[in-house]
C-alpha cells in the first residue's frame, strides 16, 4: 500500500482519461480539468476507459509519483459523473484499489446494553 501521509487529499477524476499519459500530462489534466494544483502534495487518481486500469499521481515533496494498478478481474467502482472530481478518505482510497465498493461501505455496530 501506498504511504499516505495523514494530511493527504485524494482526488477521483470522474469520467474517463486516456491512460497513455504519463505524470505530466495527468498533471496538466488535473490543473486545468479539475481546477487543483498537482503539486500540493494530494493525490489525484484516474481511471481508464475499461475501467480495470488507475493511474494516480502524487507530489511527495521530494518528487513526483505515478502508481499504476490493473486488476486482473473486475472494474475499479467509479463516480456515475462524467466530469469534475470526487474528494475520498484514504480508507476509501483502500477499498477501491482493493476493487471494493468504497460508495457504501458497511460499518458493524453493536447496539448499546443499558445497565
């Protein structure tokens, strides 16, 4: 997994980008398309066109970072939006690179016992 800092934002940008691109071009995107500095250490994560393929860039303050996963079966879970960004925790970030629906996550509860 990847070493988010506490402090990290991280960034869905909805709808669909051309995953041929690499750091710069993604930061280019992320700049004009979602209005947000790419090198004010969020993160900001993109999906390809099939939907088994992120890319997510990041700026560490040492130097830029491009993380890729494909999943071998199954579709990353992605905003219906087809433009625009989606802020999401980085327990949320977890799931969907795990391939689980981070929209409705299912917390357990116990129902408090009076006594």
């Amino acid at each position: 997994m990847i070493p988010v800092p506490s402090n990290t934002r991280v960034w869905l940008a909805a709808g669909v980008t051309d995953m041929r691109r690499g750091f710069n071009t993604l930061a280019a995107q992320a700049e004009q398309v979602l209005a947000a500095d790419p090198y004010s250490g969020h993160m900001f994560v993109f999906r390809g066109r099939r939907g088994d393929l992120l890319k997510i860039i990041w700026w560490d303050s040492q130097g830029a970072c491009l993380f890729t996963k494909r999943l071998e079966r199954g579709r990353f879970v992605w905003p219906a939006a087809k433009e625009g960004k989606v802020s999401l925790s980085s327990s949320q970030l977890s799931m969907l690179l795990e391939g689980i629906d981070w929209r409705t996550p299912q917390k357990t509860w116990r129902p408090l016992v009076a006594g």
